[in-house]
C-alpha cells in the first residue's frame, strides 16, 4: 500500500481528502503544518506528498527547500494541490523545486487527484 | 521567497477592491471544501460529510453578508445609527453562536467579563458581526496548531484609562501589532497577509475591521490574562451614565 503525506490546513477538507484516497487503497499521514509535515517525512516512509502551498507560519515553498536538503527525501515526488494560482508562481518554481504536478486546488476534483496520484506511482506500480 | 508572487499590481490602485479581493480569495476555500465533499458522498451518504457541507456554506454566507453589512456602514459614515448596546450581552450571544463551530474544531469557549460596564453606543448588529467573523478566524487558527491540551477561545472585555477593551483572545502565537501593521497594509494582495497565525487570507478579520472602524477605531492586538487577541476600545455612553 503506497502511503500519501498530505499537507493540507483546512480540517474540513482534509478529511473529505483523506476519506477519498483511502477508499482507493491508499495509506494517508495528514499533516496541517510545514513543521510538522517534516517531522511525518521522518516517521513514516512517504510515497508521494500532496502539498497546499498556503501554510500557517512556514509556507509550502519553504517546507519544499527544507525536504529537498535532504538527500533521502529529494527523490519523493510532490504535487502541489493549491489554491495559489499558476501564475502566482515564479516561472521557474516547479523545476526549480522539482514539483512532480501543478493542480489548482478549486478547479481540481478528487477523481483528478488520484489520477495524477497515479500517473506519478505507475512505473512503481508497474515493477 | 521568490518562487510565490504577491498580486501587488492587481489591486495596488484600487483600494476599494482589497477587502473585496481578501474575501473572494478567502471564498474558494469553504466552495472547494463543499464541492468536494460533494463528490464523495455521490459515492456514499455520510451524515458527517452532510453536517460539514451544511456548516461551510453557513460560515461562507455569513462572511459574505457581513463584507456586505460593512460596506452599508461605510457608506452611512456620520449618519450611522448608533444605538446604547450592553457589551456583555454581545459578547454572550457571539460566545453562543461560536459554541457549534467551536466543538467541530475542537475549542472550548470562555467569556471573561468582569465587572459591569456601561453600555456603549455602537452599531448592535456590526458590532456582534464583527466579533463573530474574529471570533470564526480564531478557531480556524486553533484548529491549525498542536496543542497539549484543547485549546481554548476567550471572549472578553477590560477596562481601561482609554475605555472598555473587548474582543477575542486566544494562545495565538506570531500575532503582534507590526505583524498586523503590515498584514493591514498588504491584504487582499498577497494570499497569506497573517502567515504568522493562519493558512487562510484571515478575510473575517478585516471583515471585522471594516465593521468595527465605523464605531470604535477598529481592531489592534490586544492582551487579556496573557492570551493575545484582537480587540477594539469603546468609549462608554457618558449621555447614559447622566440620565
């Protein structure tokens, strides 16, 4: 079972989220805030992060430079599941913090995110 | 952080527009959650899913009728109606209509008023909007932070050399007055204007500015029993205390 970390503040829709991808075989570790997302990534061995970017405190970009400095999380693809608009985002960003998938949280359905939960897992979940 | 871009030429030269921007921004949030939460019980009803859509689109439309409320006041400038209003009484009657949303987000309510105070001329209804929306932004912030034990939302009012303080107090960590100085100046441009405290665009909080600012000068940080809060100063009813 291929486990999601995901990083969402609202509980509300968290849980709405979390019910979903379990219905569909997957293990979820739901986390509200950068800070305790990267302590998850330390306890539990993460599969693929589905990341909002507007965080309390820490935001979402500084949870990704502070996941990515470490050599055992660099190879765990994220998507960004955010209400923060494509083009809010510096041009570059998604290379530059080597984002897996870009989907815009209120246009995005639950159906859609498995699918891209999916595209991302197949070669694993192929081998 | 260069990767994220403020929306600063959007509405830098439309001033009227921020409030409104804050609130729309701060819109998707609860309609996504709805939609949502929609498409999973197409699969299956879950009385749970059913309570959460309904108390979404209830907080969604009460913001929405206060941003329009504020606006109404706004525009009666001098010519608001204010009217003697017991600061007890709202402060009772918004601690009872938190109770709902508190025990969803698992907080409890307290009301401190110690003492009685004189009534205050105010807007009644702007006035319990206002600590309404705080009061709604407040347990969202909560309901974001670990705790160690649950945490809780006090309702309070104190008196002071400058008039009677009330407002909503809470354990919020990284609210201070140059962080509400400068969230003041950039909302409704950039998405998180209070990082330090919330995920959200905290819209409800400059909801109940713009209510507040027509009776009592708006809302500063303020302490009360070493919790921070936001809260607003009234000037008692001195023609009341005379007759």
């Amino acid at each position: 079972m291929k486990t999601i970390l995901l990083i969402e503040p609202d509980k509300l829709l968290a849980q709405t989220q979390q019910t979903y991808l379990e219905r569909k075989d997957y293990k979820v570790v739901w986390r509200q805030t950068a800070e305790s997302a990267v302590m998850a990534l330390d306890e539990a061995s993460v599969d693929v992060v589905v990341l909002e970017l507007n965080l309390a405190v820490h935001n979402g970009v500084e949870f990704l430079y502070e996941m990515r400095s470490y050599s055992e999380w660099q190879s765990i693809p994220v998507i960004l599941h955010t209400n923060v608009r494509k083009g809010q985002l510096a041009e570059d960003a998604l290379a530059r913090l080597n984002i897996a998938d870009y989907l815009y949280k209120p246009s995005t359905t639950l159906a859609q995110l498995v699918q891209a939960i999916e595209k991302i897992l197949q070669p694993a979940l192929t081998t | 952080m260069t990767a994220l871009q403020n929306d600063q030429k959007s509405y830098a030269d439309l001033p009227e527009a921020r409030l409104f921007a804050v609130l729309a921004e701060s819109l998707k949030q609860p309609f996504t959650t709805i939609a949502r939460t929609a498409e999973l019980l197409v699969e299956s009803p879950d009385v749970v899913l059913l309570r959460n859509i309904e108390s979404t689109a209830d907080a969604a439309t009460q913001l929405l009728d206060h941003y329009l409320l504020s606006l109404r006041l706004q525009r009666a400038g001098t010519e608001l109606n204010l009217e003697p209003v017991s600061l007890a009484a709202s402060l009772t009657e918004v601690a009872h209509k938190l109770e709902k949303a508190a025990q969803q987000y698992l907080c409890d309510i307290e009301l401190h008023i110690a003492g009685r105070y004189e009534p205050i001329m105010a807007h009644s209804a702007g006035l319990s909007a206002a600590l309404l929306d705080l009061g709604t932004v407040f347990l969202e912030t909560q309901s974001q932070r670990t705790h160690t034990h649950r945490p809780v939302l006090k309702l309070a009012a104190h008196r002071t050399r400058h008039g009677i303080v009330a407002g909503i107090f809470a354990d919020v960590e990284g609210l201070s007055t140059d962080m509400f100085r400068r969230a003041r100046q950039v909302y409704g441009q950039a998405a998180t204007p209070l990082n330090q405290v919330t995920s959200t665009t905290g819209a409800g909080i400059f909801v109940a500015d713009a209510l507040l600012k027509n009776m009592s000068g708006g809302l500063r940080v303020a302490h009360h029993q070493k919790l921070t809060g936001l809260a607003a100063t009234f000037v008692p009813s001195q023609q009341l205390v005379l007759v």
